[in-house]
C-alpha cells in the first residue's frame, strides 16, 4: 500500500526560462520553491513523479527541536515559527499544530541523555521539561504502565505528512511561480562553467540558478556533473491504523513510536530501525559511512537488491537526450518489510491496549537519504548557479521550511535567517577518516 497523498494539478506549461529552477518536489523543494516565489522571483519547480509522493509523505510528520544535533537546532526553531504562519499565508492547512512531543523512558542513561540535551537547549532558548516517574505516568497513560522518567517539549509539533509538501506547492502556483509534475530533469546545460539552462524531458528551461533537492536521486545526479556528493540511502518501513485510540499526539519509546493523523488515525514506527538494501552508490561512499553505520549498527539490518533496481544510487552516467533512470521511477515506493510491519504493530498494541481492536489502514516504506554526519548539505557547488539542498537525513520534513527560508536567501542575496556555514557540502570534501576525498 503505497502511502496516503494528496494530489493537485499543478502547471501544465514548461516555461522557456526562470530566474531559478528548483529541482525536486519533496518538502525542501517546494519550500524554496515558496519562499522564492513569495519574494517576486520566477521559479519553476520540476519533479518527476508527483509532488510529496517520496519520503515527505512517508515520514512520522514530527516538526521538533527536541534532541536536534546543535548544526540543525537552530534551523528546527526558525521551521517551526514558519510552519505556524504558512496556512495563513496559503489559505490551506497543512496540517500543522504545536502539540508537543512526549519521550518516555525506564532507561537512566537515555533519561540521563535527555538532561544534558535539556541543559544545552536552555542556552539556545529552547524549553524542554524533564518528567519525573509521576508525570511521566500521568503523560503516559494511555499505555497502562509505569515510567522512570521522560522529557516533553512543549513549542514541538506536528504537521501532516500526506497534505504539506502539495499544499506548499499549492502556495507557490498562488504567489506566481510554476509547479510542474511528471517532469524529470535530466541535467544541466552550462555556458562558460556556470548554469545556463536545465534540460528536462519536456524541455529546455533557460536559468541562471539551480537547486538541488532531489532527496535520495541527488547524489547521482551530481556524478553526471562530476561533483562528488556522499549519499547513502536506508529503508524504513511504517504503518498507520484507523480511529478509535485515544493516544498521546507525539509519542517515543524505545518500543514504538506514535503520531496521531489528521484523519484521527496514528502512524507507527519503530525508531532508528530500517533496512540497508545493497546500491553501487552505497559501495562507492562505504568508508565515509562506516562510523554512522557501526554507530547504528544495532537497528540497521542487511535488505535486498530493492535499491539496485530502482536506480536511485546508481553510479552509470546518462544521456540527455534519452529516458533517464529517473523516468523509470517516477516514484521511489519500496516494499516494506513486513517482519518489521508485524513487529511494530506487536509492540504497539502491547504499549496501548486501546489499539488491539483498531485496524492497520496502511503499511509502506522510504528512502531515506543521509550524509556521513547526518546534517544536510545546503550550498553552492563548484559550479556556479547550481546548490545543492539534500542529505537530509530523516530530519528534512520537520525542518523544510527553514531549509527552503535559507535557500532562498542564499539565492536573492538576502540577509540569511540562520548561519549557512555549518551545512555546506564543502565539508564533504574530505572522507570521514580524514583523508582527502578521490573525486
């Protein structure tokens, strides 16, 4: 079952030149899309599949600042501030509320873990409360059962997975930029070593700038460019079951995890579990992510050959003037794991008896695209014109509106609304051993 998504039909017409041309329809994407067109810029954006359809809709649909990685805190503080004013901007919901989100645990050193993210926070101006074993019961108990302790970030939320990343897109055709579906770009046309044009399937679209948000198919595109991006892709599977619960909105355990839907439903999950399907791209980049891998070692398991047919990492260069492997798969949707489906829906009805009669609406799986560090790469590549905004890391959907702010200053010139340093893909440019990188 693929997962829930809102379709809009967006622009019919390829426009013959644009200020900017974003690439990718995900949540990154049609932020910069956005914030371009609300400043007067003509943008275009293109997306081979449709709008939100890959891993913007298939996450939990958290927008926290709770246990951020300090590059990323401040990013997920400004995201937030902006989630909050887009359906007033838009006229359309994207589902978007400030609930909180609750981490329960009986785990001291994870609690302890928690406190020192608390006491860091605090000097960023950022408020998260530790629970004692009584408030944290109290928080907790649709699950029946006794806790040592938990943290709970109030200004934290959620929005809807299934409704932003079209409704967003919606916004940009409202502010006068063009939104185009089943359009792949194929790369780029260059006139003295920067951006001149891109070259999609349906044509020629004349610009000076480009952005790259193509989420898990970024890292091949740049290797036709000859920039080296480190890009490596995990499988998590997910699933969400009907109304008739009465749970927490936003809630981690070590057991499962659970967010409650717009349609009264909650997706769940298990954290941190996935699937390392076996890529070229994957065999290419292996040193510079062997630390993260050993670091997760204990909830990443072997997969299938899933990501070798979908051609997302794939190291073969491609024509311009041919189908690409991204009209091939217009949309990344892989089979989940089904023992990891059985499982989470196990724990979770053993967490919260008020599930044991509720049925499974859907079960699907994503992409999820990261870098060595886990922190995206937002940035001017060495060719001029083209930035690159990918690498997310599971972390892209709560933190796109930041992501997008950001990438539209960078283009317009204007004053960033965070320090870009920490995120450029400069830093890539050496291996994690600390080698120099082999282009």
């Amino acid at each position: 079952m693929p997962a829930p998504l809102l379709h809009v039909t967006t622009s019919p017409a390829l426009p013959q030149a644009a200020d900017v041309v974003v690439i990718g329809g995900g949540i990154v994407g049609v932020c910069t899309a956005y914030y371009l067109a609300r400043r007067g810029v003509k943008v275009a954006l293109v997306e081979k599949g449709r709008i939100g359809a890959e891993q913007s809709s298939r996450n939990w649909g958290w927008c926290r600042q709770q246990n951020r990685d300090a590059r990323e805190l401040p990013m997920a503080t400004a995201s937030l501030a902006l989630w909050e004013a887009m359906a007033g901007q838009i006229g359309q919901d994207v589902g978007f509320r400030r609930c909180g989100l609750l981490y329960l645990s009986n785990d001291e050193a994870e609690l302890a873990g928690w406190a020192r993210w608390r006491d860091f926070a605090r000097g960023e101006g950022v408020v998260t409360h530790m629970l004692g074993a009584a408030e944290a019961a109290e928080r907790g108990r649709a699950t029946g059962k006794a806790w040592k302790g938990g943290v709970f970030s109030p200004t934290d939320g959620i929005a809807g997975p299934e409704r932003a990343a079209p409704v967003i897109a919606l916004g940009t055709l409202a502010f006068g930029g063009s939104v185009h579906q089943m359009c792949a770009a194929r790369g780029l046309e260059l006139e003295g070593g920067r951006v001149a044009g891109v070259v999609t399937e349906a044509g020629v679209i004349r610009t000076r700038t480009v952005v790259m948000a193509g989420g898990a198919w970024a890292s091949s595109f740049c290797r036709q460019l000859g920039i080296r991006f480190p890009q490596a892709s995990i499988r998590s599977s997910i699933l969400a079951v009907g109304p008739g619960a009465d749970l927490p909105d936003a809630l981690h355990t070590a057991q499962v995890s659970t967010t409650r839907r717009g349609d009264g439903g909650y997706t769940l999950a298990i954290s941190g579990r996935a699937r390392v399907d076996l890529t070229p791209q994957q065999m290419r980049f292996a040193t510079s992510f062997l630390p993260m891998f050993f670091k997760r070692r204990k909830s990443l398991a072997p997969g299938g050959l899933q990501g070798m047919r979908s051609g997302h990492e794939t190291l073969r260069r491609w024509r311009l003037d041919a189908a690409t492997p991204m009209e091939r798969m217009r949309i990344l949707d892989p089979s989940p794991d089904q023992g990891q489906i059985a499982e989470t829906l196990r724990r979770a009805r053993a967490l919260f008896p008020a599930l044991a009669g509720v049925p499974v609406t859907a079960s699907w799986a994503g992409y999820i695209d990261s870098t060595p560090d886990g922190v995206p790469a937002i940035g001017e590549t060495n060719i001029p014109g083209f930035i690159l905004a990918a690498g997310f890391s599971g972390h892209g959907f709560g933190i796109g509106p930041g992501a997008g702010h950001l990438i539209a200053d960078l283009v317009t010139g204007a004053a960033p609304i965070l320090d870009p340093k920490p995120y450029h893909p400069a830093r890539f440019e050496r291996s994690s051993w600390g080698k120099v990188a082999d282009f």
